[in-house]
C-alpha cells in the first residue's frame, strides 16, 4: 500500500481525533490517560512473568534430574540374612546371567558416540 493515497484520509481522521480530545472534560482526560498509563505497565509484567515461569521450570528440571541422579545412586538394598534352610529353599534356582546392557545392545552405544546423536541432543 502506498501511503501517499491514505494520506488525505489519515489526516481527516486526525483531525476528527483532535476534535474529540478537544470536548473531553479534564477529568476524563486524566482518566484515559492513568488508564494508559496502567496499560503500558501492564504489557512490560507479562516479560517477567514468563521468566519467573522459565525459572520455575529450570528449577523444577534440576530437581528432578537431582532426584534422578540421587536414585542411580543408591547403594543396593541388602538382602536380609539368610539361615542355611533358607539357602537351601532358593538353591534350585536358574545360574545369574552374565549380560549386561552393553552385552544385550552394543549399536545403541556405538550411535550414542556418533555425531547424530551429539546434534539431537543439542536441539
């Protein structure tokens, strides 16, 4: 749009504008302008409230990934003591396997280490 041919038209509504300001009684006047006034105040506490929101969420994050980091963590829980006709009852049982999850999935290590991997975990 070429705002050469709105001009005129701008103009006119200008003046009309300048008019109706000019009937408002002083009272009004003060009215409107703590009104926008309280407005523009308004729009600048949205930004800082969406960064006590992003700070909540970054705190919540380190929570949680402390919790996490506290369970992996823990020693394994000791078994209670067992009396030899305990042993005995549990005996029968199949031999522990050696398999770890390396052993179980090799390439889901080896593709950690790729840079595919290393990109997707930037995004």
């Amino acid at each position: 749009m070429n705002t050469g041919e709105h001009a005129p038209f701008d103009a006119a509504l200008r003046a009309r504008h300048a008019e109706a300001l000019d009937q408002l009684s002083p009272r009004v006047r003060a009215q409107l302008a703590q009104r926008r006034h309280a407005a523009l105040r308004d729009q600048a506490q949205p930004r800082a409230r969406r960064n006590g929101l992003r700070y909540a969420i970054a705190g919540f994050a380190a929570i949680g990934a402390l919790a996490l980091g506290l369970q992996l963590q823990r020693p394994p829980s000791l078994d209670p003591p067992t009396t030899p006709a305990t042993v005995a009852r549990t005996a029968p049982t199949a031999a522990p396997r050696g398999d770890t999850l390396l052993d179980q999935d090799p390439e889901f290590y080896a593709w950690l280490a790729s840079p595919d991997a290393q990109q997707l975990a930037m995004e």
